[in-house]
C-alpha cells in the first residue's frame, strides 16, 4: 500500500476543492437569498449532511478494515458493502420524509416537504458515490477521488450561478436538482476511474453479518458526532429560528476551513494505522498517531491565528456587512483547534483495533454533555450561545475521552506531546530549510524502530 507526500497532498486536496465549491456557492447564496432561506437550505443540508456521516461511518471504517486485512475476500467484502450502502439509503430516504412531514412547521421551513419529495433522487447516486470513493481510500487513490469531488463541486455551484442568472433565487428546489445532478457527475467519474480495479460482485451473508456487527458502533459513532457537531444548528433552528440560523451557518461555513486538515488528514492515516495494526500487532501506534496530530497542527494553527486576529475583515471579504455579529463566533470556533485533532485521531484508532463501541459510548456521553450546554447557553446568550455551548462541550469532551483512552493504553501524553512537537520541527524544516537553528538535527532526530514505538506506553 503506497503512502507518502503525494496522498496526503491529493487527501487534502480533495478536502479543500469540496469544501471551496460549497464556500463559493455559499458566498452568493448568502447575497442572493433572504437569510431565513439560507437558514432553510442550511437545515437542509445540515440533514443531508447528517444522513451521508451515518450512512458512511456504518459503512466505510468496517470496509477499510476487513479490505486490508482480508485480501482473500475482497471480492465478498466489496458486494456486503454495496447491499448495506443501498439498504441504508432507502431507509434514509424513509427517515427524512418522516422529519420534514413532522418537524418542518417547528424549523419553519415548510420547503422541507417538497424536498424530502426530491431526497431519493439524491440518496442513491449518493450512496454509489460515498462506496466508489470508499473504495478508493483503501487503495489509497485520492487523486481519482479529487476528479470526482471536483465534479461534484462544480455541479452545484454552477447551479448557484444559473440560479442568479435566470432570476430564480427563491427557487431551493432547482438547488437541490443541481445537487442531484452533482452526485450523478461525481458518481460516473468514479466509476471511470476504478471500474479497471473494482472487484467482482460475490454478496456473502458471511461478510453483511461482519460489516453490520463492525458499523453498528461505527454509525453509532458517525450519528454521534454529527449530532455533536450540528447539535447547535437544530437547536437554533427550533429555539430561534431560520434566520439566526442563516447568521451562524456563515459562522460555521467559514469555520470549516479549520476542519479541512482534520477531516483529509484522518481519512488518509485511517487506512495506514489499521494496516499497521494487523501486520505488526501493535496496539497503539504512536508515531502514526503523532504524525498524523502534527499535520493537522501544521495546517490548523495558523488559520485559527487569523480567524482570531481578523474576524472582521474576513467576513467583509467573504460574506458582507450584514453578517459582522458572526464575527464572535469565529473566534469561538477558532478555541476548538488544539483539542480537535486529538479527538479525530484516538477515534480513528479505536476502530482500527476492533474497538468502535469505545468510540460509540464516549460520544454518547459527549452528545448529552453538548446538548445541554446548547440549551442553557442558547437561552442565556443567543447565537453566541450555541458557539459557546458547542466549544466548551467539545474540550469537556475530548478532554474525558483522553483520559479514558491514556487508562486503557498506558499513554504518556508528555512523551506524545514531546513526538507531535519533533514532528512539526522536522516538517517545517523541510518545508523550510534554513541555514541555522538553535537545535540539531540530532537532538530532534526520530525514533522509528517498533521498539521506540512503543516509548509513550508506561
């Protein structure tokens, strides 16, 4: 399995070309729509995003797995996936058409029906297209994934743009086709570029019975987090409303641009650390984990410097006067950058060691602590509320699952803390090559035996 600069470059790529479509087309959605229907396509996409993070997490850490370790079935392991993917998404379809009949009227987003009318034209070219790029993950392909988000991303901007054009911007419906039409693209152009490699259909009850015991805590983990991370969303949505929504989504859009090196960065290292795992043995490999940290710290920290250094000025840049009191907001989310990555990565590796339901009941914990954080804070502070909530949840959180996880592995986080840092030096220098530093190569110099490996486990 081949893994060096050149996959997390396209890992991170990928990440940032998806994440630059869907900003461009928020940033003239947001000059374009009044912001009670911008709070509506946000609760909107808030659901579809809700639903892909379930559907994949029950789906995807399972496959990496077994595709790794069990080269022999492959052929079984790939068609369980795609059955399950398929059964997924039509119960997804269900489950969305119950929400918007339900709950539109408390959002206040009576739109929400006609687009859960619309939701299996989405679900299914959806469902093909998260098993294509899952697929490509374990091969460790993300330049093939980077075309098919591309095409994903393009679709829907392009229908942003067509949207203005023909004076239709009221019109969330014709969006929503547009993003049809982006699975659609996405889907195909995956599908061009791995059919050569892509397995023979073999569906074995052996392997739908192992993936759904594996996903289960997996998806329980997924929904988890995603209800963690949009917790705030739905509860403006209901304790506000539509509007105070629209205001935080540019908050929240802006701020994902944080999460960019988290979200590529864990999804390129899953793969590695799980094929670690099963080769060696090792319980917790901790350089894979500390390299994976300080590429996320490399990315992630100066970005959080300016958001809290300028949040003014970049909102003027990229959404306008109307939305400066999100300008609090962003430096709020700007706090969370130093805890997250730990987070994300210790998840990673409790899958990838056959332990998702440690994953599954930490989230469980952390999805009880944000919420009622979310609710109190809201109905003190308003919008700022649900920043504060969400952000002194999330450390709450972390914070105790580190804990957790340093009793069940033995972890030195002064030995952890002391690798990310080396790591960072050892990157940036060369990134950045300089003449003369303070320090030596060799005081800096990485252990990378297995022995060494092992350093931060007392």
């Amino acid at each position: 399995m081949k893994f060096g600069s050149r996959t997390l470059g396209y890992a991170f790529l990928q990440q940032v070309t998806f994440q630059g479509f869907q900003f461009l087309s928020f940033l003239i959605l947001v000059r374009i729509l009044t912001p009670a229907n911008v709070g509506i396509w946000t609760l909107y996409l808030t659901f579809h995003a809700f639903f892909e993070m379930a559907r994949t997490s029950f789906i995807h850490n399972g496959f990496i797995k077994y595709w790794v370790g069990e080269v022999e079935e492959r052929n079984g392991i790939f068609s369980a996936a795609l059955c399950l993917q398929f059964i997924s998404a039509l119960l997804i379809v269900g489950l969305f058409a119950g929400i918007a009949w339900g709950f539109a009227d408390k959002f206040q987003a009576p739109q929400l029906h006609n687009m859960a009318l619309f939701y299996p034209l989405v679900a299914l070219p959806a469902c093909l297209f998260q098993m294509l790029r899952s697929f490509l993950v374990a091969q460790n392909d993300f330049k093939s994934i980077w075309f098919g988000v591309m095409g994903l991303g393009a679709s829907l901007f392009t229908g942003v743009i067509l949207m203005y054009i023909w004076d239709r911007t009221e019109d969330l419906i014709l969006l929503q086709r547009f993003q049809i039409l982006g699975y659609c693209l996405g889907m195909l152009i995956l599908y061009a570029l791995s059919r050569k490699e892509l397995p023979r259909l073999t569906l074995s009850g052996k392997w739908i019975g192992k993936l759904f015991h594996f996903g289960k805590y997996s998806m329980g983990s997924g929904i988890g987090s995603m209800l963690f991370t949009k917790m705030d969303v739905f509860m403006l949505g209901y304790l506000v409303g539509p509007a105070a929504v629209g205001i935080y989504s540019v908050a929240t859009r802006i701020n994902n641009y944080l999460d960019l090196p988290q979200n590529a960065f864990s999804q390129a290292y899953y793969p590695q650390i799980s094929s670690k795992i099963q080769e060696s043995g090792i319980e917790f490999p901790l350089l894979t984990v500390r390299k994976a940290i300080a590429m996320m710290w490399i990315f992630a920290i100066p970005t959080a410097l300016v958001f809290l250094i300028f949040p003014k000025p970049i909102l003027f840049l990229l959404a306008g006067e109307t939305y400066y009191t999100a300008a609090p907001l962003l430096q709020i989310f700007a706090c969370m950058v130093l805890i997250k990555p730990f987070g994300r990565v210790f998840g990673i590796t409790l899958d990838a060691i056959g332990k998702p339901q440690w994953n599954f009941h930490m989230l469980l914990v952390s999805l009880v602590i944000n919420a009622i954080m979310n609710y109190l804070l809201i109905q003190l502070m308003g919008i700022q509320g649900a920043a504060w909530g969400t952000m002194l949840a999330t450390w709450v959180s972390i914070l105790m699952g580190q804990y957790l996880i340093s009793r069940f592995f033995k972890i030195s986080y002064k030995v952890l803390i002391q690798g990310i840092v080396t790591e960072i030096y050892q990157t940036l220098q060369r990134i950045i090559p300089s003449g003369h530093s303070k320090y030596t190569t060799k005081e800096f110099q990485l252990e990378k035996n297995d022995v060494h490996e092992q350093q931060g486990i007392s």
